[in-house]
C-alpha cells in the first residue's frame, strides 16, 4: 500500500510546485512512519509467539498476585516493563533515533490510541512517553480525537470498545469496595480518566481509572459530595449537578478539572434536582428532568448554565414528554450539537428541536434489548454516531451488543458494531474522546 503512495506521489510531483511537494512528501513520512511505528509494536507482540507465551503466563501470575494482595495493576506493569528490558524483547530506541523525536512524536499522534498500549511495550522511552500525557495534550491541540467506549456490564468488571475498529479490549478490575458490588453507582470519562461514584453507609467513594496507568487508584472527592447526579464531561472538564447529599435533595453544581484534579464550585442551579441528566450542547453544560425533593415531584423544566457568565437559565417543558417517573433519568446525548432521547417505554428515538423547545419523533430503538425502566440500557453520543448498548440473554449466558447510527434526516437504521458474552445489564457507561 504505501508502495503504490509512494508511486502516485512521485507522478503527481512531476507538475506540482515545490511547496506542495514538500507538504505531500512530509504528509507521506508522518503515514509511512506511524504505520512503521504501528507494525513495530504489532511485531513485538506477535512476532516471537514463545516469548508471548511466556509473558502472559508472567502476566497471569503477577495479576493473580495483584488481585490477592489489591494490587491495582500498575506494579504489574512496571515489572512486565523491566521484563522486556532486560530480556531484550523490546530494545527499538533505533526507531526513533532514526526519524528523530519530534518526527516520533507526530507519527504517534496519527497513529491509532488503540496500538498505544503495544507501543508502550516496545521500551522504556514509549512507555514514558505514554504515561507521560503529552500525546494526549498535543492530540487535543492538533483536534485529533478518537471516541472509546467504556461499559460495566458485571459488578466490578468493564470493558473498553473501539468502534472505529470494533474490537475489545479489556481493562483492569475495580478494586473490590462493597459499596461497589451492591449500590447503584454513577461513572463519568472525563480526559483521560473514567470516575466512578459509590456511597458507603457514613460515607461517599471515589474511584479513578487512569489511561495512562492502566489502573485504578482512589479519586478526588467532591466539595459537596453526592449521588444520583446529572454529569457531562467536554474535555478535559466536567460537571455535575444536584443529586442527593447528606442533607437531601440538592441544587449545587461543580466542575471538576481532570489535568489539576480538582473540583470547584459552581453556582447553584433554580431548581433542586436528584436523578437528572447532564449534556454539553453549544458550548453550553444543560440538566433536563429528574425529580424534586418535594413529594419526588417530576421536573420536566430543564436548566442552561453559560460558563462565560456563570449563569444559570431555567427551560420550561423542556423534558415533557421523556420518560420520568419510577424510571431511570433521561436517556439522552448529543450528536454535532443536536439532542437526542431515548424513549425506552415507547422504545422511539427523538430529537430535541431547539427553536420550538419540543421533541421531535424519528424511529425506532433496536428492540430486542431488555432494560427495567430504562435502568440497563445505555444511550450515548460518540463522536458523529449516537450508540446504544443493550443485553439479551441466551443459552449459556448474557450477551451484550453495540448498536450504532449516524444521525440524518431519515428514520434511524441501527447497525451492530460489536458484541461479546457478558452480563446482560449495562451497570454503567461512558464515552471517552481522546
């Protein structure tokens, strides 16, 4: 392939002028150099398949170990690292020397974030290099974005899914806190972080799984600590808003900054919600629906905070119509700035039309999905396509499916994108666009 690149490269150049050969030539080199930087790790992982053997037998081990003693994965890595080192197995530094840093660095932000956890491995330069954050700063500088979807369908355990090249792939356990196993608890992908909520009996959890670490590690706990929040994330921001606290029903909001690890006051919604939902839209953070803590009054009035001016607009009606009640929070999410719901009682898709502050009706959702009120369905936007994840059962166990669709002005046709024995109850789920 990048033989015929090269070919087309060399004709086209014949009557190009000098400035855009220079462009293609070093467009080509980036192209060539991130494939080579991508067949290098592929190499080391499947190409001495003895050695393979023996490292996920090591690897075996040294988890069956982490998991005994609670360990959360990130020793496990660092001496599967000096492993490779000493055995030789990954010893390429001549890679980059050959095409120099910068030039490395730019191949690896064109190259798939799906090959980074191989070139990790290939030695200790990438593996910093990784782990480090920079790729990941300077793919947002350069709007490079890939979408990874995260879903928990087994209590403690999650998945990751690349539509992009509809494989799997698996993440570490989280570390077994009770109140993980038996409560309800909220997720959010916020960076390059995966932050998960749980309430114990006297207190609130928080627990952090890092990209960039491979491992979860305890989280930054809220200013007002909370649960049954609406949340969104743009970024490498994200807010929450109402839930419960310790002292009821709550109208406070906070922004959490996942670089600095901290969260900081917002002012504080109209209306005092618990089980609402929260989207980014037009630059702007909203919450729709939920209920009061009057009687567990249903709220269709949905709220627009501004972060220029730090103000809250409260939206009459603008969740009339979507599920409530005993139910799960609205299933909604955003698509190039336009919302979408979920019907799950009418099992309908709709759109949110801006101008009218009405719902619109477009078609069906896949139906063969169960949920229980809406509690086990997940509904998501990753990046142009909106995602639905949903469990059947079958002989032998669970089955959960990925069903995807690009928003157009005809009636939605779900496409499945993956699929994978597991648990047939979507706990939780998150989109992470890095």
């Amino acid at each position: 392939m990048l033989g015929d690149q090269r070919m087309k490269f060399l004709l086209e150049s014949a009557s190009s002028s000098s400035e855009e050969v220079v462009s293609r030539s070093r467009k080509l080199a980036v192209e060539s150099s991130a494939v080579a930087v991508a067949v290098a790790a592929v190499g080391v992982r499947k190409g001495e398949e003895v050695e393979e053997e023996k490292v996920l037998n090591r690897r075996s081990k040294k988890n069956k170990v982490a998991g005994d003693s609670g360990n959360s994965g990130t020793e496990v890595w660092d001496s599967e690292m000096q492993d490779a080192d000493q055995n030789g197995e990954a010893n390429t530094s001549e890679l980059i020397g050959a095409i120099g840093r910068e030039l490395a660095i730019t191949c690896l932000l064109h190259t798939p974030r799906s090959y980074y956890g191989m070139i990790a491995c290939l030695n200790r330069s990438f593996c910093s290099l990784m782990r480090s954050g920079q790729l990941y700063r300077l793919r947002r500088e350069a709007h490079i974005v890939e979408h990874m979807i995260y879903c928990s369908c087994n209590v403690l355990e999650w998945d990751g899914f690349d539509p992009c090249r509809q494989r799997w792939f698996n993440i570490p356990s989280m570390p077994p806190i009770e109140c993980f196993t038996l409560a309800d608890k909220e997720s959010l992908a916020v960076g390059t972080n995966i932050l998960v909520f749980g309430k114990k009996v006297e207190a609130h959890v928080v627990l952090r799984y890092s990209l960039l670490s491979n491992s979860w590690t305890t989280g930054d706990m809220m200013n007002s600590p909370r649960c049954l929040f609406g949340s969104a994330s743009f970024g490498e921001k994200a807010i929450v808003a109402g839930g419960i606290g310790d002292n009821g029903t709550l109208s406070s909001a906070e922004l959490y900054d996942s670089e600095a690890k901290t969260w900081t006051t917002l002012p504080s919604m109209n209306r005092a919600r618990k089980m609402c939902s929260g989207f980014f839209m037009d630059g702007k953070f909203y919450v729709i629906g939920g209920k009061a803590d009057n009687h567990n009054e249903i709220l269709n009035c949905g709220e627009e905070f501004d972060l220029e001016k730090g103000t809250w607009r409260l939206i009459p009606d603008m969740a009339s119509g979507l599920n409530g009640g005993s139910g799960a929070p609205p299933l909604v999410a955003v698509v190039n700035n336009e919302l979408y719901a979920a019907d799950y009682a009418e099992k309908e898709v709709r759109r949110y039309d801006k101008v009218n502050n009405a719902w619109i009706t477009l078609g069906s959702l896949p139906e063969k999905y169960t949920s229980v009120n809406g509690w086990g369905l997940a509904f998501r936007g990753c990046g142009d396509k909106l995602i639905v994840i949903g469990g059947m059962s079958a002989p032998g166990g669970g089955v959960i499916e990925i069903c995807s669709w690009i928003p157009n002005n005809g009636q939605p046709d779900w496409k499945i994108i993956g699929s994978r024995r597991s648990g047939s109850f979507v706990y939780n789920c998150a989109v992470m666009g890095c």
